[in-house]
C-alpha cells in the first residue's frame, strides 16, 4: 500500500510565482491493484505519480511505502512502512530503481542506441552480471514481440513497438509498482487494448499499477480496481 | 551492495556505445584535440631536442671564445697574441682556431670549415659531417672541388665522413688542414680568426677576461657560461620562449575545450534526466561523462603525442624549421636525436587532459544533481 498524506507540490515556492500543483492529497493506493489517475490538463497527475515515485520530493506532507520497498532497501523488514520524503537521495535512488518501473509518455528511449541497450540501461548501475539481465531482457522483449528487433536502433521503431520497449525497460529490474503515464496516448484503440491486456497480465503477477489517463480505454476498463479524480491539484473523488 | 567493478565495465561499456552514436561530432572534437596536443607536443619535442644539441655543442666547446673587433665588426686576430695570453695567470691553453664559412653554390648551403692539426688527416683530404655528405652525396674516398677565393676549383679527396653524435655538431662540419684553408679562403698567415682558452678554474675566468680586455682593448671575450645562460634563457621551460609559447597554446586549449564541452545539449541533458529517473545515481551519471571524456581526450593525446614524435624526429619538425632554426637549407634531410622525457609527457598530459576533463564534468554535475522529474516532462 502507499499512503499519501496531506501532500503539497508547490513549483518556485519562495519566488514571486509559486504554483501549487499538488494541494493537499491524501490517498491510500492498494498494492496489487490497478489506480487509475485522470482529470483534466493541468489537474496535477503528473506531478503527483513524480512525486509516488521518488523523482521530486513534496513540498510538505508524508508519502508511506507498505512492504514495497524491500528489494531496494535490504535492511528494511519486508512489511515495514518507509516514509519516503525524508530519505536521503541515494536511499530514492535505490528505490527509484528497484521498487518503480516508469514507463513514460513520450517512452524517454535513449536515441542512437539498440532496442536491448535501451532495456538494459538501468541495470548498468546495479553490477549485475550482464549475461543473466542480458538473458532476462531478451525473454522480456520476445514475450512483448519485440524478438526481431533486438540490434534495431530504436529511432526506426513505431510507437507501439517503442512503447513495449519502454515497458521492458520499465521492468528489467522487476518493481513492485509500475507507473505510467499517459500510456494509450500515442496509441490507436487496438494498442491502446493491447496495452490494457499487458497491464491485466503483471496485476495478476502481483504488480501494484498507477496510470494517468485521459482515456476512457483506461479509466473505463474493469481492470482498473480505483480510479481518483484530480482537479487543480485536489482529488475530487475516489471510485 | 553492487560489485564495483562490474559497474565501472558497465557503464565503459556504455560510454563507448554513447560516443559511437554521436560519431560525426565526437570525430570532429578529437580531431581538432589532437592537433591542439600535436602543435604543443611538437614544440615542446622540438625544443627539447635542440636545448640537448646546443648543450652537446657547448660541452665540446672552449671555456672562452676570444675574438677581435675592428669598427664594430669581427675581424683576424694577429698570432702573436696568443703567447701574451698564454702568460696570463690562470691560463691553461691558448689555441689559435682557423675557420670560415664557405658557401656552396650548387646547393646552396653554408658548410663550416675548419682548421685541424690532426695528424692523421692526410695531405689534400678533408673529413666532412654527415649533412654535407648527405647534400652533397658524396661518400668516403670521392672526390671534391671547393671554390676557391680566386674562383679556382680545389680538389679534395674525402677520407672520413664524422661519425653522427649530434647532428647539430658535427653535420655541416669539413675539417682541412691549415695550409689548405688559408689557401682556399686566401686567410693571410700569421692571423687566425679567434682564439679559444681553457682556464684551469673557471670561477678565474671573469678575472681573464678583464685581463685580456686590458691588453688588448679591441678584444672581445666570450664566456660560454655566457652562451649557456641565453640558450637556457631562451629555451627553458620557466621562463623564456617556451613558457610564452606554451602557455598561449594551453589557454587556447583551454579555452576551446571549456568552449566545446559546457555547452551540454537539450538531448543530453534530457538524456541525463531519464537515466537518472531509471536509478542511475548522480554519480553513475558523472563515471559515464567522465570515461566519455577521457576516451576522447586519452585518444587525442596519445595520437596528437605520437604525430608529434614523428613529425620532430623522423621529419625534422618540417612545419617550424624555419621559422625557429632560419638555417635549414644545408640540412634538407636534418635528423634530430629521438628523445622522450617523462617528466614533460607527464606536463604535458595534465595541461591537455585534465582541463578538457574538468570541462567535461562540471556541467554533467550541474545536470546530473537536478531533480529526475525533468524526464517526465518534454
Ligand atoms: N516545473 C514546474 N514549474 C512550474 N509549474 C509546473 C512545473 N511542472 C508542472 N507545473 C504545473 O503544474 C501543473 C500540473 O502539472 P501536471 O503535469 O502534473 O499536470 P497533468 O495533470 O499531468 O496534466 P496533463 O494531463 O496535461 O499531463 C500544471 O499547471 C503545470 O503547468
Ligand atoms: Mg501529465
């Protein structure tokens, strides 16, 4: 579970312009289940899953991580609640890597190099054995089709190709929880369908999932076990 | 936690496949690298190198050059000075030395010829260096005309070419026996053209000096300490040419690589968000620009070093000859002795490397300690 209490973001806080993004949420998200964000543009979804997922600290406010952060933190017991926003950076460091698979908007793959690099690149930090994550890479991206475009560069890539292989990418490292945001936005229906069937595959495997959205693909489907809705920063409902 | 050295291959291994993919711009930057080192490698090589055959030069040299001045300019010294001087106190040896330069036109060069009393010269043959028999191409036991004042053709016969110590020694050098040269330059006997003295104790050699000054007040003494003090003046590394030289092509150094490496790209600098975002730390980000840009500069200077080695001691420093030694047409094929010197290789690493690296990383740092959350936003 992640729990979220009284959560500010404000953007130049101290400058002539500060911009609060995040007003005030508290929210409890289920492990294993599937969240679903959405609300209009500019309602603070991004900033929020920035936020869950160690790459901005909040302004002020708890974020409490429930049995999610094992792998990233080995002295931590295996159910114990981890605050988050009081850790020192390399603690999110470990955590970003370990316990979150990000899977971006705009896919973030790193131009000029193969679609397996892309996959492999947050392992590189880890000193792992190159040949085991080689091997666990090449079975992800068979498993999401990608088999033939292994050496491709990934600048040739179309986007739904790109997409699954910021997803492998997202899950080199096996997380706990997988956010992604605005996942169906560069999709047609059919990927967009697609997507939501990869998504219903890792909640049976027990991942935790947070996805913005504007899609009705994706807030609509009976996948998804929580739907909050943002607006101006606030969450305005929870179903 | 993480086998460290693993990482380190890792994120090698990336840095290289990073540098591959933006090759036209990385090629480029080592290329004008790699001349920056080569023009300072060379100078420093070549200086180097002429510092060690001046200093071979003046070893072999006397302790003072006497010569006499007549309006101003350098002019024969009467023989009878030398046992004058000879009864100075402090004096060892007082040599009467016989020499001029003769221009040959054929091609178009200045040899130095020199009187020598050496017994087994034998009568009418000549030993000459190795840049004149080279320009010349002549060999051991040909034959020889030289000009004589008269325009009269002298034949010589060659008995010896001079075994190659340092070029700059012995390279332009023709050693005859006296009667010849006064012949072939008409040099009037009883006349030389200055007199070398050896002291038994140098700290005298002031005293002498001022001496011989007192007898013969159209002299002109030369201490070689003298010499060596310009040459050292002119040629050393704290102060003197080298250091004006060298140091403006280091600051241009400088200058273009903090120019060419803070100006991180938007792409990069996205670049750097995302991998932050997928766990590298800061300091992954820093071992990744930091081996990016020691390949790069590692590459330049060892290829910039190694084509300045070449270009000093196998082609002569072709591209400076002129301008630093003014007298290359005698040596069309001039060779200096190759010599490397650790202490200035390593100088010279930490001038051309370690700005291009601190270039490098001090922006990758500012990048790589923001927040990741850049990523998320394009
Ligand atoms: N670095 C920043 N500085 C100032 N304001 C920011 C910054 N980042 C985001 N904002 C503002 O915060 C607000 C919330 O942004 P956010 O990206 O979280 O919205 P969103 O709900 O994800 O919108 P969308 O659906 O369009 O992606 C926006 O008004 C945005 O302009
Ligand atoms: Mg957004």
């Amino acid at each position: 579970m992640i729990e979220l209490s009284q959560v500010v973001k404000t953007y130049q806080a101290g400058l002539a312009t500060p911009f609060t993004a995040v007003d005030r949420v508290t929210l409890s998200i289920p492990a294993a289940r599937l969240t679903v964000f959405k609300g209009p543009s500019g309602s603070g979804k991004t900033t929020l899953l920035t936020l869950i997922g160690c790459m901005a600290r909040p302004t002020s406010g708890r974020i409490h991580l429930h049995g999610l952060a094992a792998d990233a933190l080995p002295h931590l017991a295996p159910a114990e609640a981890l605050e988050i926003t009081s850790l020192p950076e390399r603690f999110l460091t470990a955590i970003r890597r370990r316990t979150f698979g990000f899977i971006f908007q705009q896919f973030n793959l790193v131009r000029g190099i193969s679609v397996l690099e892309n996959v492999l690149l947050p392992t590189y930090p880890t000193g792992e054995d190159p040949r085991a994550v080689e091997a666990r890479a090449v079975a992800r991206l068979e498993s999401l089709g990608l088999a033939r475009h292994l050496r491709s560069s990934v600048d040739r890539l179309s986007g739904g190709e790109a997409q699954r292989v910021a997803i492998a990418r997202a899950l080199i490292n096996d997380p706990a929880v997988i956010i992604a945001d605005e996942p169906t936005a560069h999709l047609d229906s059919r990927l967009s369908e697609d997507f939501m069937g990869l998504m219903s595959e890792f909640k049976d495997a027990g991942k935790t999932l947070l996805i913005t959205s504007h899609d009705p693909i994706v807030y609509d489907s009976e996948l998804a076990d929580l739907v909050v809705e943002m607006r101006d920063g606030r969450v305005v409902s929870e179903t | 936690m993480r086998p460290p050295l693993q990482r380190y291959r890792n994120i090698l291994d990336f840095a290289l496949s990073s540098l591959l993919r933006r090759k036209g711009r990385n090629l480029a930057l080592i290329s004008v690298y790699t001349l920056v080192v080569f023009v300072i490698a060379s100078l420093v090589f070549f200086v180097q190198a002429l510092k060690r055959e001046a200093h071979e030069l003046l070893a072999q040299a006397p302790d003072m050059v006497v010569q006499r001045m007549v309006a101003g300019r350098h002019d024969p010294v009467p023989l009878a000075q030398v046992e004058a001087i000879r009864n100075i106190r402090g004096v060892d040896e007082v040599q009467a030395r016989l020499w001029g330069y003769y221009y040959d036109p054929v091609f178009g060069g200045n040899l130095t010829v020199l009187a020598t009393e050496d017994a087994a010269l034998a009568p009418d043959a000549i030993w000459i260096g190795q840049g004149v028999a080279r320009s010349m191409r002549v060999k051991e036991g040909d034959l020889i005309p030289l000009r004589g004042y008269d325009g009269q053709s002298n034949l010589f016969s060659i008995q010896k070419v001079l075994p190659e110590s340092s070029e700059l020694v012995s390279s332009d050098l023709v050693l005859m026996a006296p009667k010849d040269v006064r012949a072939l330059f008409h040099f009037p006997e009883g006349l030389a053209t200055d007199l070398a003295i050896q002291a038994g104790n140098p700290r005298e050699l002031p005293t002498i000096a001022a001496k011989i000054v007192e007898l013969y007040p159209d002299s002109r003494p030369i201490l070689k300490t003298e010499i060596l003090r310009t040459y050292e003046a002119v040629f050393d590394w704290r102060g003197g040419l080298m250091v004006v030289v060298l140091g403006s092509a280091v600051l241009s150094f400088i200058i273009f690589a903090w120019d060419k490496a803070t100006g991180l790209s938007a792409e990069e600098r996205k670049e750097i968000g995302v991998l932050k975002s997928l766990g590298w730390e800061s300091s992954d980000v820093l071992l990744l620009k930091f081996w990016e840009g020691t390949v790069i500069s590692v590459t330049a200077f060892l290829t910039g070093v190694l084509l300045a080695y070449a270009h000093v001691f196998f082609f002569s420093a072709s591209l400076f000859e002129h301008a630093l030694k003014g007298w290359s047409v005698l040596f069309p094929r001039f060779r200096l002795i190759p010599a490397l010197d650790g202490y200035q290789l390593t100088v010279l690493f930490f001038l051309t490397v370690l700005p291009y690296t601190a270039a490098t990383l001090v922006p990758s740092w500012r990048a790589a300690t923001v927040d990741p959350d850049a990523a998320m936003r394009s």
